[in-house]
C-alpha cells in the first residue's frame, strides 16, 4: 500500500496583521505519528490549522501528493486528509451512530443514498475504538472519555489516510488520556494511517510519537524521534523550563522531570 | 456473518428506524396541515358543508359561499400557508447555521430590515406589488449583510452576531413605526401587519411571488441541506468533512432571507414563526436527517392555526402576529435563561 504524502513548504500563516509563523517547513513521516510540542502560543495549533485548510497561507503552500491542498476541491481533499478539531459540536440529541455517520459526508453526494459501504465504515469505526454498545446513545449522556472516542470514531469513518488531531487529549482524565493515544496508535498499526497531533503533555507525547516535532515562537525548532528531541536543552529552549530526562523504565523512551523551585533534593540537580 | 456485517447490520437497522421516525413525523405535519386547512375552509363565522367547499375550490359558482370562501377563506389559508413555510424555513435555516435558536432572522432583525424596507416603499414611495416585495429582499438582505459586518472580527462570533442582530432590530422597529406615524391614514389593521404580521385582507394573487420564491430561494436552502447538517458539528469540523463553509454561510443567508423576505413585503413579520418552527421540529424529529423540511412544516401549522385561534376563538379578533407572538414571548425567555445556563445549540 503506498501512503499519502503531506509536505509543509515555506508556508506562512497568522491572524490579523500578526504571522504567527513564516517560512515554515515540514514533512510528514507517512505512516508514523507524528506529535507537535511546544509552548502555549507557539503556534502549533495554528500550523494544524493552515495544514488542514482551516487557516488560508500568506505564503508557501501545503503540499499533499505534489498537490497544492488550497486547489483542490475539498471534498476530495476530506476523503484523504480527517481532521479532529479541539472543540467540536455534538448536535442536541443526536446518537452515537448518526455522528459518527457524519463521517461519511465527503463520500456521498447530494442525491447518493446510504449505501451499505457507508453502514459498514460507521461499523469498522464503532468497533474499532470499542464504542459499538453505545451506538444507539444519545452523545448528550457519554462522559468525556467515551465522547472523545466517539469523535474519533467519526473521524475514522471517514476513511482518511492521513488524520490531523488538535489536542485530542484535552480535558481527560489520565486514564483516558493514554486510553485515546493507545486508539490511536492502534489505528496507525493496523490501517496505517499517517497520525499528525498536538500534545500539550511532552511525556506522553515521547512515549506514544514515532516523530516529535518541537516550535518555540513560531520556528520549528527541533524535530526527530523523541531520543533525539526530548534533551534538557530542547526544554530549556522550548519552554524556558529547566528539567532533567531519565529513561522511562517502561518504554525505554525520554522522560522528561521538570525541575521547579521546590521540593527538589538539592544533589539530585548538582 | 462476521462481527463486522452483524454491527454494520445493527447501525443500519438503527438508522431506518430513526429516518422512519422522521419521515413519520413529516407524514403527520402533512396531514395536520392538511386538515387545519381543511377546517379553516369549511368553519368560519359560519359554516360550510365540505361539498360545497369542494364545488367553489373546483369553480362552480355557488351564491354566497364563492365570495366567503374563494375571495376570504381560501387566499387567507393559502397565504398563510406560504407565509409560514417560508418563515419556519429561513428560521431554521438561520438557527441551524449559526447554531444557536436565538439567531433567528425574527429576533436578529433581519425580518424588520425587510418590513422596514416595505413600509418605507408603500409610505414614501406609494410603491405596490413586484417592486415592494423586491425592496423588501433588499432591506433583509441589507440587515443581513449589515449584522454580519458589524459582529465580524476574526470570523463572525454567534452570540455577538445574535446582540448585534438584536440592536439593529429594535432600531428597525422604531424606523417602521415612525414611518407608520408619518403615512397620511393607516387603519390600526395595516399598522399592525408591519409590527407582527397579519394575513387579512389576503388576496389570491399575492401568492404568486411566494410560491416563486419558496421554488427559488427554498430549492437553493434545501440544495444546502447537508452542509447545513455538517455545519451543525462546527465550522471547523465541517470544513474537515469537505464542506466549503465560506460558500454555504453565503448561499443559505441568499436563501433564507430571500424566502423571508417575500414573505414579509406580503404578511409583515408573522411574530415569532421563525424563530419558533426549527425548536419545535427538532423536538419531533431527532437528529437523523435535516430540519429544514419538517421546520417548513411546523411554521405553515403555526400560521395557519394562529390565524385561526385569532380570528374566531378569542374573545376579539387579532392578527396571526399577536398570537403567535403571544406564543413565542415565553419561549424566548425560557431559551435565554436555558441557553445562557448550558451554552448548548439546536
């Protein structure tokens, strides 16, 4: 199977009058996840926006096969490229199954019926992040955790080849947290699907990211798998933060102990 | 049968039931429809027998019953029909694209824009017809284009699109009743079709260009249909589904105060309709499948028992308006403290 191609060139892009990065370049490691790091305000969700269309470029151009995203129709642009923005809206009293069957908006067309394709998609998708006893919900009732699975339940009807998710962890406990990133990483094993995210929490991000990517101000400042990224002085540079990496005895990635004012052994940072 | 086939099995069968449930509800509106036009028909001020109804509806000239029902009853129900699938359908369009009930074109001015722009037109221009109803596209138009500059700052914000909407629209309301004030003789009837709407005085031949309309305007909101169901789910959300979001906000505001707008240079702002139809069809619908259809339904029901209920079981006659004005008030203030507690959408 060959994979989709995703290539950030040169691109520019802001709110206002303000570039919150320019010149910008990036490729996506096909089939691999691919985490986005940084600070707040460093621009990570914007460049997730301007590579998923949702922000014009001032300059540059995402790239996707050699294809200028901006051009193409964005239908056909939806069949390949998903994407979870941070806050999506459950309409009032729908059920699990009719969202995630919203997924496959970009595959029929105004007058196409439901075809059993699509009933299929919606059921490969429930199964897959375990959500097929909820199906007939309502989302209005689903706890936080159960509702994330549900909107990548959707985004997996879509049937995409590559999905963009915006902080998809945000507002989980840490249970459900690990629970997500264990789905997502499930999907880039089987279906290998190209996973590009935003992470606040580095250290999940080190354990569950093939490839890290690190902005400070609107630069790229490091990239790399997490060994490579995850230093004492990429913390330092990145979040003006002093730390100290050991190796996570469970996965043998960095993981990275932040060294505050307080309660720190005063030898342990000599 | 593999797993997969079982579940996709159980999502289709789930899906059926829920689109029968729509389609059930939709056969049912119909048919209330239906028989409200039916009964406005035969009971009036007195009453008709059902055959002779049929006589004058199929041309046969019957002394006495052509005139109460083929120059009263029958344009009086026919407009308000029209006037009402109008309404709830511009409403639930509106509500639905910017996901919020208040946003309604009845409360965010956008309806006062086009009566403004007709009374203006009958008052100062001595204007009729075609070219009242025409202003009247372009005073909503206008309102609306106006609302959206004025809320737009870094895309255009819900709830300050719906204050702003709310300013222009009490801003309007006192712009229509001066021009009232200033027209040589108004009787109280017609001052009121351009406060709350009215459909006395319907003529049959005044459903021409909302029937037009409704072909034009509604065709082109229900050809957005979908994307208005994507939109429901957010912008952006919508945007990574392949919906041009930018060109379906446009097409379905050209759409929704085009169908509005018409509506209004000929029954005035029917209180509250609008605003009104697309809750109430969500209630009876659910989620599968689009509001737009069933809302149209519900405003039509609306008009046309509201019209009734005023003329004949009050006490004094009123106006379509006051009724459902009447009806409307204490949702709306039932709504603002609902929605200012849990931030939900329709």
């Amino acid at each position: 199977m060959t994979h989709h191609r995703l290539f950030v060139q040169d691109l520019a892009a802001g709110y206002g009058d303000r570039n919150v990065f320019a010149g910008l370049d990036l490729d996506v490691l096909p089939a691999k996840i691919t985490a986005i790091v940084g600070a707040n305000a460093c621009g990570k969700s914007t460049l997730l926006r301007a590579m998923s269309r949702l922000l014009p470029p001032r300059q540059g151009q995402v790239l996707l096969d050699g294809k200028s995203i901006h051009t193409m129709p964005p239908r056909k642009l939806a069949q390949t490229l998903g994407l979870l923005p941070q806050s999506p809206i459950a309409p009032e009293g729908i059920t699990v199954s009719d969202l995630v069957g919203r997924g496959r908006h970009p595959h029929q067309g105004v007058f196409s019926r439901w075809t059993r394709q699509d009933d299929e998609a919606v059921a490969a998708a429930l199964q897959a992040t375990n959500t097929t006893d909820l199906a007939e919900r309502p989302v209005d009732e689903l706890s936080g955790g159960q509702r994330q699975r549900i909107w990548i339940a959707m985004a997996l009807a879509q049937q995409t080849d590559i999905l963009l998710l915006d902080e998809p962890t945000t507002f989980l406990d840490i249970a459900h947290q690990v629970e997500v990133l264990d789905l997502l990483v499930d999907l880039n094993q089987t279906r290998g699907t190209t996973i590009i995210m935003v992470l606040h929490d580095l250290n999940l991000a080190a354990r569950y990211a093939d490839h890290l990517v690190a902005m400070a101000d609107g630069r790229l400042h490091a990239r790399g798998t997490p060994g490579d990224v995850l230093t004492v002085e990429t913390v330092r540079d990145v979040f003006g933060l002093e730390s100290s990496i050991v190796a996570d005895p469970l996965s043998g990635r960095p993981l990275m102990l932040p060294i505050g004012r307080h309660r720190i052994k005063r030898e342990e940072v000599a | 049968m593999t797993a997969l086939a079982f579940t996709a099995d159980h999502v289709a069968h789930g899906r059926r039931q829920r689109r029968n449930t729509c389609r059930r509800v939709i056969g049912c509106a119909v048919v209330a429809l239906a028989a409200a036009f039916a009964l406005t028909l035969t009971l009036g001020q007195s009453f008709t027998p059902p055959q002779v109804v049929l006589d004058v509806l199929l041309g046969k000239d019957v002394p006495g019953a052509s005139f109460t029902i083929g120059q009263l009853r029958l344009p009086r129900a026919v407009l308000a029909i029209l006037a009402g699938l109008s309404f709830g359908l511009s409403g639930a369009a509106f509500q639905i694209m910017l996901r919020n009930p208040l946003a309604s074109p009845d409360i965010i001015g956008i309806s006062f824009g086009a009566s403004a722009a007709a009374v203006f037109a009958i008052v100062f221009l001595s204007a009729s017809g075609a070219v009242v109803s025409l202003l009247a596209v372009t005073g909503g138009l206008a309102v609306a284009v106006a609302i959206y500059g004025l809320s737009s700052r870094n895309g255009v914000a819900g709830t300050r699109f719906i204050l702003v909407g709310i300013g222009v629209a009490a801003m309007l309301e006192s712009f229509i009743s001066y021009t009232l004030s200033q027209a040589p003789s108004w009787n109280l009837q017609e001052a009121m079709r351009w406060l709350t709407g009215s459909v006395n005085g319907a003529q049959l031949q005044q459903a021409l260009p909302l029937s037009a309309a409704l072909v034009g305007f509604g065709g082109l909101l229900l050809s957005q249909a979908r994307n208005l169901e994507a939109l429901r789910l957010g912008d952006d959300m919508a945007a990574g589904l392949g919906v041009n979001v930018a060109r379906t906000r446009l097409l379905v505001i050209m759409g929704a105060v085009g169908v509005l707008a018409v509506a209004t240079a000929v029954t005035g702002p029917i209180a509250f309709v609008a605003f009104l139809s697309g809750p109430i069809a969500a209630r009876l619908v659910g989620s599968e499948g689009s509001l737009l259809m069933p809302s149209a339904l519900v405003g039509a029901i609306l008009v046309l028992g509201g019209d009734y209920v005023g003329q004949f079981l009050l006490p004094t006659r009123y106006p379509v308006g006051v009724v459902t004005g009447a009806l409307g008030a204490p949702y709306l203030i039932y709504l603002i403290v609902r929605v200012n507690r849990t931030g939900r959408s329709l």
